[in-house]
C-alpha cells in the first residue's frame, strides 16, 4: 500500500499542472436562464443521526425566497423510485483504490431499491457514456466492474465533465441525482469551476460527492503514514479539491463524504442509498418575474412531542432558482 500510494500521489501531484500551463482562457460561457411559474424544491431532513426524519408536515416548513417568506403551494412526502448517475473520475486514484471504494460502490449498487434507476458516465477528459438508466443492477455492477482507468498524465475537467453531464439529465424527467466519485482535483479552466456551480445552484439536479482520495487521508495519530501519505495530505491541492467537492454538493442540497477507508466508504454508500429515494416535496408560485437568480432557504419546525427536548434536524435542499421574466406585451 506504501508504493501504491507514493505512485497514486506522484500521479494526482502532477496531472493538474501540465494541463493548466498549456491552456488558454476561453470565452467566458453565458449564463443560462431559465423561466419558470412553479418552483419545486426538494428537502431531505435528518436526524442527528443520519436518518431521514419522517411524519413531517406542510405545517412543519417554512420556505423563503430572497429572504419572504413564501405560502407553500404544493408538498408531499416522497419515497418514490430514484434516478441516479454514477458518474466516476477514470484515471489513476479511481485505479489505485478500486479495492477501497468500488467494492463498497458495488454494494451501494446493491442497496437500491428494485425500482430504481441507475446510469454510468465515466470522465477524464470529457464524459463517456458507459450505461444508460437501467433498473437492472446486475448489469450495472458488471459496468462497473469494467471500467477503464487513464494511468497517464492526461487531464481530469471535473467542471466541464459535469456541465455536459448536466445537459445530457436536462431530457431526463423526475427526481434526478447525480453521485459523483471523485478526487475533486479539476484541469478545467478556472472560469468553467464557478459557471458549473452556478448552474447546480439553480438546477433541478441534486448532486452527492464521494472524495476518492481514501487512503491519502490519514489522521493525525496514524505513526505509521508514509511519506507519501503524509506529503499528499499537506498539499493545499488535495484541501482545495475537499472543498471543491463540498460546493459542488452543498450548491444543490447534497452532500460530500470524505471516506479514509473502507469501512467509511461503505458507511457513505449506505446512508446515499437511503437519501436518494427518501425526500419532502415542496413548491411555490415566485411573486417576482425579473428574471434574476434568488436564493431559496428552508427550516423546519419540529412537531410537538411528548417530551421538551430539542429536536434539532438537518436540512438540505437547492440553493436558487432563475426567476420568470415578464413577457413583453
């Protein structure tokens, strides 16, 4: 495991820098708007810990839009079929941990309801399509298990990779979920990074990220890390990458797992396989058609019980919407 992570680090080390020299800025990408009378939100609420909170209410939510409160339209809760992309980084870190995250990757295929849907989109360069959505995990895990990695020096565009990939679930209906498995490192421009999280903010699309970094993570107590291991956790590339995925997550109402191990990735796959099909539905009529982005917040009030202890939830939901512009007379 030494050599393999002192190889993994040289290889993830390096694969950015080269790409970055050689690039030229690209015209800056416009902005896409999107006009819309009805505004559906999405909202997964936990417990402390970790399980989805249910038996809430209309009553129990309060949603705003840039800050007033809204009169929820439309709510139910939903426990419906999921649709998930699977879209994995293909180069070395995906190689070099397979044993670590795409043996507990298998399992999260395994822990889908019989209903749900499942697709698989690999990336380095540019996304390839690998399997389209299908309820047969079977066939999903043999996908899976089939990839093919770039061991080379080539790029990782995490940004460009998800926008196509966006484009690709905009034909797509229903509740969408991509699980993105990746290191976070991103050879795209940087201008690309700060469009794709402003289109998640507004999409439909609720993305959960799973770092692959693994066993680069060690803890501080573990006396027994490699040099490599211990160069790799300093780097700030491997910090900006943690909160890149972080964003990326938290821009839709998702989530980032950050697993050192095997153990910790199963756990991670477990608690997705739970999250992606279990949500509270909500929707609103927007009372200003400007045509401008706004921000989405919502709490939850926790229904009276037996007792006075606090309840304290978490709650996840998309960030934005692009408001409806008036139509010209």
């Amino acid at each position: 495991m030494r050599l393999l992570a002192h190889i993994m680090a040289a290889l993830l080390l390096c694969a950015a820098a080269p790409c970055r020299a050689q690039q030229s800025p690209p015209a800056q990408t416009p902005a896409v708007r999107v006009s819309v009378e009805r505004v559906n939100v999405g909202v997964i609420v936990t417990n402390l810990q970790g399980n989805f909170a249910e038996g809430l209410t209309r009553a129990n939510f309060r949603l705003f839009d840039n800050g007033l409160e809204q009169a929820i339209t439309d709510f139910a809760a939903i426990d419906e079929p999921a649709q998930v992309l699977l879209l994995i980084e293909a180069g070395p870190a995906v190689y070099l941990l397979e044993t670590s995250h795409l043996s507990a990757a298998h399992g999260f295929l395994q822990g889908l309801a019989t209903s749900d849907r499942v697709a698989l989109v690999k990336y380095a360069e540019a996304p390839e399509p690998i399997l389209d959505f299908t309820t047969d995990k079977e066939l999903a895990s043999s996908a899976l298990g089939a990839l093919h990695y770039n061991l080379g020096f080539g790029s990782l565009n995490l940004s460009a990779s998800l926008a196509k990939t966006l484009a690709w679930l905009n034909n797509t209906a229903g509740k969408k979920s991509v699980v993105l498995l990746s290191t976070g490192i991103d050879t795209s421009p940087s201008n690309e990074s700060r469009v794709i999280l402003s289109q998640l903010r507004t999409s439909d699309v609720r993305l959960f990220a799973v770092s692959l970094v693994g066993e680069l993570r060690a803890g501080p107590k573990d006396k027994k890390k490699s040099p490599a291991r211990k160069s790799a956790a300093a780097d700030p590339q491997f910090g900006e990458a943690d909160q890149f995925l972080q964003q990326l997550a938290e821009s839709t109402g998702g989530r980032a797992y950050f697993p050192a191990n095997l153990k910790d990735f199963r756990s991670a796959y477990a608690e997705l396989a739970q999250l992606i099909r279990h949500e509270y539905s909500l929707a609103f009529a927007p009372q200003t058609h400007d045509g401008a982005i706004h921000t989405i917040k919502v709490t939850v009030d926790p229904p009276s019980g037996p007792t006075n202890a606090p309840v304290t939830y978490r709650v996840d939901h998309r960030q934005a919407y692009v408001a409806p512009a008036t139509t010209p007379n």
